[in-house]
C-alpha cells in the first residue's frame, strides 16, 4: 500500500508550480494620460459568458494603482517568440520607465476602454473591472471582458506558460478530443 512516505514533501511556498495557470499574459492600463504594461503569470478564466478573468495583480505593481483609479485594462496575451520581453517587461515598472518605447510595443486603441491593444501579441481583450473586493487582502482583481480581438495572420498561435522559477512551458501539440465532451457539447 502506498503511503506519503512514499511520496516527496512539497513546500507550501511552491505549490503555485504544479498548478499551472492560464498563459503569460501582458496586462496593460492607462493612466493620467501614460500607458504602461506588466507580466501577468496568475490569471484564470471565471466564467464563460459573459467572460470573467481572475488576475492577481499585487500592490508593488504601478499597475495595481493604474487599475484601481481607472478601472480598465487591456489583457494582451504574447507568443512564445515574445517571452524573453515579456519577462523583461515583468522585471521593470512604468513607475521609472516607458515599458512601450523600451520594448519596441506597439500601443492600438481599442473600442471600449482608454487602455491600449498590444499589436505585437497574437490576441487582445479589453477589460473592465467588474469586482474588487478581495483587491486589498489577496491582490485578485476580477475582470469582465467587453471586447476581444485576435491577430488573422497568426493561425496557430503557440503560447507559453509561467513554471514560476524563471522557466517556462511552451504549448505543443493539441489533442482533439471532442468526442468525449458529451456532456458540453455546446462547447465544442
Ligand atoms: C513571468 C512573470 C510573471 C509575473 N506574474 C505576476 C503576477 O501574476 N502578478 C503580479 O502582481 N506581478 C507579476 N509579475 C511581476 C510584475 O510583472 C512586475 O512587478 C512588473 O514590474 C510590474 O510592472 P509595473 O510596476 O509597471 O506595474 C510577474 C513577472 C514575471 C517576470
């Protein structure tokens, strides 16, 4: 019979390791007039429609006030050629640099919030803050997308996902098992 004994203790402060969660994402604001852009690797899908997104977005981040004072943002979701600048954009902060000018990004208005698309990455949802309440004790920011859009010239987007010790998953191959969704095959 196999026992914990027979298993190896996993520290608490990296669990967040084995669960991964949703791909890297950029999450960009703007505010008094100045777009910036973080590194987002906590996010998770809430609910399908009308579509809600967690994101853990903590008080050491410019982004944090950005969001709490304008209620906005952009979800921009990079390839994998993009993930040595993502992760440069995730090590530096809007509060001392100008994250577009420094990373070559190129900033697209969108339709429904003040805070830009990012061209360079493969799909982009305009936010609104939808629920704040565990903002001040667990940095979780829940997000209502209102718009999203998605580049037509990248058709097999390949992204990458946050190990949380610097390294990182790049997606492979995908596996259709639509047959098995009985349950949900609305959506398949
Ligand atoms: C791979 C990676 C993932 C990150 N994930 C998060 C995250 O989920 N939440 C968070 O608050 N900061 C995260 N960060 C840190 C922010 O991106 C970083 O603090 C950034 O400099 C904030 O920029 P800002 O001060 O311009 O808002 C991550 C950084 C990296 C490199």
């Amino acid at each position: 019979m196999i026992t914990v004994n027979d298993l190896r203790v996993h520290p608490l402060d990296q669990v967040h390791r084995l669960i991964e969660p949703g791909p890297v994402i950029l999450v960009s604001t703007e505010w008094q007039g100045t777009p910036n852009v973080m590194t987002n690797g906590f996010n998770m899908m809430v609910r399908h429609a009308p579509p809600l997104i967690a994101c853990t977005i903590g008080p050491w981040d410019h982004s944090y006030t950005a969001l709490v004072e304008t209620g906005e943002c952009v979800i921009s979701i990079p390839t994998a050629d993009m993930a040595a600048t993502v992760v440069d954009i995730g090590n530096c902060s809007g509060a001392d640099v100008d994250k577009f000018g420094k990373f070559g990004l190129t900033a697209v208005a969108g339709e429904a919030v003040r805070a830009p698309l990012i061209a360079e990455c493969w799909a982009n949802i305009e936010c609104r803050v939808a629920d704040t309440r565990l903002a001040d004790s667990h940095s979780l920011f829940l997000l209502e997308a209102v718009r999203a859009w998605t580049d037509p010239s990248q058709e097999a987007p390949r992204l990458f996902h946050h190990r949380g010790d610097g390294t990182f998953t790049l997606d492979g191959p995908v596996v259709d098992l639509k047959a098995h969704m009985t349950k949900w095959q609305y959506l398949v």
